[in-house]
C-alpha cells in the first residue's frame, strides 16, 4: 500500500468555525488536514491556502500544543506581540507551548500564500485567543467556543464540512 498523499485530491475545509463577527477575516481560508489522511494521531499537518485577504486564524495562543508554520509560496505576514513580519516561501516560524504571545498570518498581498502547518496534539490544550473575548477549552465543553467568563458561544460545529460536500 502506498504512502504517498495526494494533496490535491485532499478535500480542504473552506472557512472556519469562529461565531460571528471573529469569523469574517476567516471565511475564506482553506485547510487540507494531510496529517489525518496519513492516520497521524501525535501531531497535525495542514496545507493552509490564504487567498488575498484571508486570516489564518485569530491571534491565538496554545495552553499545551507547539506550533510551526513553513510559508511555501506566496507572502503572509505574522502578526505577534512583537509586531508584524513577513514570511517568503522558505521562512518559518515556531510557537512554544504555554507561551501567551498570540500569533495568526494575514494575506496582505495580492496572491495566494500556501503555508505548511504543523502542530502537536495534545487533549488538554486550552486556546486563548488574545485579542478578542473568546477561548476555546480544551473538552469543548460548554461549547467549542466560550467567551472568556465562560458562558459560551453558539455551537456551530455541525455547519464544519470539506468542500464540494
């Protein structure tokens, strides 16, 4: 049997799960999860397509789970609490668990950037996201979403699908 992963035949989900208004710098984002076509269950690998425009996600920051970003093609710009750098294909970044420095990539340019993300998996890393009032809890309980009193966003995981669904 082959290991060898066809990534474009790999159904990206288009989008995201942020409720509204978080959502909106998201919408466009394409993720390929290579690492659950190849079964890998210690670590995530996904293809991130960002059309001009799009976000990686919000600033965010891992409780438990380490990071890493290879840009492939294309120019985004990594926004931190240090400021804003731009990554060319072959720049790479990394995110320490536990570290409270919230990160995302922006498509400020005028073509697409593709981007390899890489990133442990662990079942009790919370998510805070630094510049908005949102985490994400590790459990997904009450929501996979809660404001950061607790009290939780709509749950609007049954909206997640890969595109051409």
């Amino acid at each position: 049997m082959s290991k060898k992963i066809d990534s474009a035949a790999v159904a990206p989900f288009i989008g995201t799960l942020y409720p509204p208004p978080y959502d909106a710098p998201c919408l466009s984002r394409e993720r390929s999860r290579l690492g659950d076509v190849a079964g890998l269950t210690q670590f995530g690998v996904n293809l991130l397509r960002l059309p001009p425009g799009a976000w990686s996600s919000q600033r965010h920051w891992h409780s438990a789970g380490d990071e890493f970003v290879y840009v492939l093609s294309g120019e985004v710009t990594l926004v931190t609490d240090a400021g804003e750098e731009v990554l060319r294909p072959g720049d790479a970044a990394g995110f320490k668990a536990g570290d409270p420095d919230g990160h995302c990539l922006q498509n400020r340019s005028g073509a697409e950037a593709t981007v390899l993300e890489i990133g442990t998996r662990v079942a009790a890393d919370d998510t805070t996201y630094s510049d908005i009032d949102m985490l994400a809890p590790a459990d997904g309980q009450p929501a996979i979403y809660t404001r950061r009193d607790g009290t939780p966003y709509a749950d609007i995981r049954r909206r997640s699908k890969p595109a051409g669904q």
